[in-house]
C-alpha cells in the first residue's frame, strides 16, 4: 500500500513535523510550538502547533489526547481536522481540578493525529433494525459478566 500524502506547512519556524515515537505506533505526535511556556489550568486552552495542513477528502485525520498527559491530569480534547481546513492546528488542553495547574513548554508533545480513511455513505432508513445478541445493551454492557 502506498502511503498517503498529506502536504503540510510550517507557520512558524520552530514548528516540528508531526512523527511517531515508535516504528508501529498508530499516532504522529504534534508538539506545542510557542515562544513562552503556557501554563494550563481547569479551563481549556487552545495550544499552537505551528503547522497547517491539507488532506486528501477521502482521508480523516483527528486529533486525540495523549495518555501519557491523562496519566498526569492533563486531559486533551479530540479533534477532527477537515480536508477542507487550511489554519494552524491547536490542541485544546486543561488540567483536572486536583491537579491545579500544568506548564506545557514549546516542543512538548500534547496531541497525536491519527489517520484513517473516509468512505462515502447512503443512510437507509428501516421499519426495524436486525437483532444481535447484544441488542439494546448501551454503556458498559459488553463487559459485565452474566
């Protein structure tokens, strides 16, 4: 499989390419890209990455927290970048209220993007869906012994 093209644009110039960390990671960490360090507390704050980019339209490329910030009481929104957006990518941050405050310096990786491909769909509205064994059975209902 050929690997998909994504352009991109550094805004700034100490903006860093979006990379993986390991050979079979599914995520290319973004890293902050400011000039001083921003401290983050309970209300979300827009994080800078210094880049922009232009996707392909069959591509889908979000932004998702990393777990390595959430393990510390950083929590990172998800984000879906359009392949028709042509701005600088932010990261929304903010601390859990137990954590107080958390300084995120310039190059510190605070997102990943996750590529997936995007197909076209037909809603086909039914009378009934068909049944499963889980059926109705919502949150949490997968993991719950019998």
């Amino acid at each position: 499989m050929d690997p998909v093209k994504i352009h991109w644009q550094r805004l700034r110039s100490n903006a860093l390419l979006p990379a993986k960390q390991t050979e079979l990671a599914s995520g290319y960490d973004l890293h902050a890209c400011i000039d001083t360090p921003i401290e983050l507390n309970t209300l979300p704050q827009l994080i800078p990455t210094g880049i922009a980019v232009a996707t392909p339209p069959d591509i889908d490329l979000q932004i998702r927290p990393r777990s390595g910030l959430f393990l510390k009481g950083v929590i990172g929104t998800i984000g879906t970048i359009d392949a028709d957006y042509r701005g600088e990518l932010y990261v929304a941050l903010y601390c859990l209220p137990d954590l107080g405050k958390f300084i995120i310096s310039n190059g510190d990786r605070i997102a990943q993007l996750v590529v997936s491909t995007l197909t076209t769909i037909m809603w086909n509205e039914v009378e009934k869906l068909n049944e499963t064994e889980r059926g109705l059975g919502g949150h949490g209902s997968t993991g719950i012994s019998k």
